[in-house]
C-alpha cells in the first residue's frame, strides 16, 4: 500500500509582497504529474493548506482545480487535516457531502474518531485526522485537563488508538510541533514559552504519522514519525532544504519504508554574498537570475542604490543586508568606520555617486561645512 504525504501548502502566500501562487500552482502540478505515472492509493495532506484563514480567491481557485484533478479525473482519494492557518470549520464546510468524491477533510473532534479506511491490497488502511487545535479547545471539547499541547495531544492520541480495529493498519495525519525538530524562519509560532512542543512517545502506536507546521523534510523519534516538510521555500533559511513530498509504503506489517520525492519551484529562494561589482558580474552568467534573491554586500563603503544595480542582473531580488557596514558579525568595525568622521563618509558617497573623487577645493569647501555644523550643535 502506497500513499503520498506532503503538507503546509500555504497556498496565496506573499513574501516581501511578491505573490507565490503561480509558483505553487506550478509545483502542484509536478504532484499531478507524479500521481499520473506512479499510481498510488491516497494523498495525505497535514494542514496548512491556506495561508490564512481567510484565503484570497485566487487560492481557492487553485486547490479546487487541483481536487477536480486528482479526486475528480484520476479518482484518488484525497484525506486532509486543516492547520495553524487554516479556518477549520471554512475548511471544512460540506465535507460530510464531498466524501463521496473522494475529498475526506477532517476538520472536527468528532470526525477525529471516525477514520477514512481505505482497502488496499495489505488489507485495510484506517486514515485518522487530528485537525489543530488549542489546547483550551481540547480540555473543552473532551472535559479533560491538557494544559498544553503536548498534553493535548497525548489525549487526542489516546482517544483515536481506543477506535483502533486488529485487522487494520493504522495512519495518523496531526500538525503541530514536535519536541527537538528542525524549524524555520517561516513557521507561525503555535505558542509563546515552548509550551507547543509535542512528544513523539504519543505516536508510537500508529504504522505511520504525517506531520505537518515545520517546513524541513525530517523524521523525529521513530522512521514512521515524519514531516514531509512544505511545498516549496518560503523564507532564505530555508534554502538548502530539499523541498518535495514523501511517499510511504505500508506493507502486512506495518510501516515499510519512506521516500523523499523532490518538487521544484520556479523560484527558487537563494542567499548571494559579495561586494557589489562581484555580484552584479556574477548575475550576467546566472543561470538562475531569476530567483528570488536576498544579497549580502560586504563592501566596506557607502554604495549608491545598490538594489537598482542588482536588480538589472537580478530582478528578483527582494531583500538587502550591508553586514560589511553595520549589520551582524562586523558591527564593531561598522562602528569604528563611523567614528572616522563625517567628511571621510562623504568622501564615500560623492564617489560612489560621481564615480570620480572630491578635488582639493571640494573637500576644503565640505570641511568647513561640517564644521560650522558642528559648532552650531556644540552651542
């Protein structure tokens, strides 16, 4: 038995004001391609399928496209949880009547207990969902004390392994965060404090867990226990990770094994690290100019609207750091530059902006500006 996992879609997402959803539209796609030429038996999706409760139309558009596709022409089953981001009860209006199309989205305490079961050729599969959920809605809904999430959700766990049946095999779709994972900049927090970090002892009992809300591809505690990490990267911290879905394999006795399947953005969200003149030489040869761009200046001197520069190579490129001037590991430097005194700073910025130096006359004319200037400050 075969099925995909993958998570923290985020669909209409904006970074640095930029729309990503063609980007995602474009991923989504490579999933549909995948599932037409590796036939499995679900798609799992652990939440975060909007990026917010509210999302844009555009979105919506996007993931009805891809249901129609998947549940509707390829008639696979799709079983999905809602996250952090995502309204539940939005999510999961009408679910009860999209069942029987192949869309399970279980968005509700009540159908926590009621999994999606699926024949396969080990026997049947049962798909449980636990949606995200405060732990105050938790400790309201059950009755019971759970004063933070890991709390919650060992209660949840305990809840959802009493439905358990022998002759089945046993999936658990949950987001939240698990206790020594990898995160990202990216991620919305759950809570202040740590009191969001869940252990994994509560998912021993299940053949496999699909975890969603951290964005790095990675597994905690147990191989079965694993993050399929997000659909593609959606911060400069994330650029190394390798972005894709997982595909799982469940044989007659349980979990088998894991797969990592890449998918590949348009964009691509990259860190470039030099002084102006370097990087604007190495933007005319990239390959990948393209891409979304965040560029460390390590020049020492002020630079005239170095973004419009980088921008004729790059332009995409969406954030700036000046580490070599002010910022970071190189502050006290920054601060001993400074402390050479206006006229040098000047004598920066007029060649910068002139690309020729200040003559004799100029800089005696500037010094007795500063000068005045500063006297007038002393009074």
């Amino acid at each position: 038995m075969k099925f995909l996992h993958t998570s923290d879609w985020h669909l209409g997402r904006q970074f640095h004001n930029i729309s990503l959803l063609e980007d995602q539209q474009a991923v989504l796609a490579q999933i549909i391609t995948y599932i037409q030429a590796h036939p499995v038996d679900a798609l799992v999706i652990a939440g975060d399928i909007y990026d917010r409760s509210v999302p844009p139309t555009a979105a919506i558009e996007v993931m009805s496209q891809f249901i129609e596709t998947v549940c509707g022409e390829l008639s696979l089953p799709v079983i999905m949880i809602p996250g952090n981001h995502d309204g539940a009860q939005r999510l999961g209006f009408a679910s009860s009547q999209m069942k029987a199309s192949g869309l399970h989205i279980i968005a509700n305490f009540d159908d926590m207990l009621k999994p999606v079961v699926i024949d396969s050729s080990i026997g049947e599969v049962a798909f449980y969902g636990m949606p995200y959920n405060d732990p105050e809605l938790v400790r309201h809904h059950t009755k019971q004390p759970a004063k933070d999430h890991d709390q919650a959700h060992q209660l949840l766990s305990q809840l959802i392994v009493e439905q358990f049946k022998p002759e089945q095999k046993n999936v658990l779709l949950s987001h939240c965060f698990v206790d020594g994972a990898i995160e990202s900049d990216s991620e919305r927090p759950l809570s202040i404090g740590g009191s969001d970090r869940v252990s994994h002892e509560h998912f021993r009992p299940f053949d496999y867990v699909a975890l969603g809300h951290l964005h790095q591809p990675q597994k905690k505690g147990e191989e079965y226990i694993r993050y399929s990490g997000s659909l593609m990267k959606y911060s400069f911290s994330e650029q190394h990770q390798a972005k894709g879905m997982t595909l799982v394999e469940l044989d007659e006795h349980g979990f088998k094994s894991a797969t990592h399947v890449p998918l590949t953005a348009p964009h691509q969200m990259r860190i470039i690290e030099g002084q102006l003149e370097e990087l604007i030489e190495q933007g005319k040869t990239d390959a990948n100019n393209h891409d979304y761009i965040l560029a460390r200046l390590t020049d020492k001197h002020a630079i005239l609207d170095p973004m419009e520069k980088l921008r004729k190579v790059y332009p995409n490129i969406l954030h700036l750091e000046k580490p070599g001037m002010l910022i970071g590991v190189d502050q006290q430097m920054g601060k001993a530059r400074l402390a050479r005194g206006e006229l040098d700073m000047f004598r920066d910025f007029f060649l910068e902006a002139k690309q020729e130096p200040l003559t004799a006359d100029q800089e005696s004319a500037v010094s007795d500006i500063i000068s005045q200037l500063t006297r007038q400050q002393e009074v």
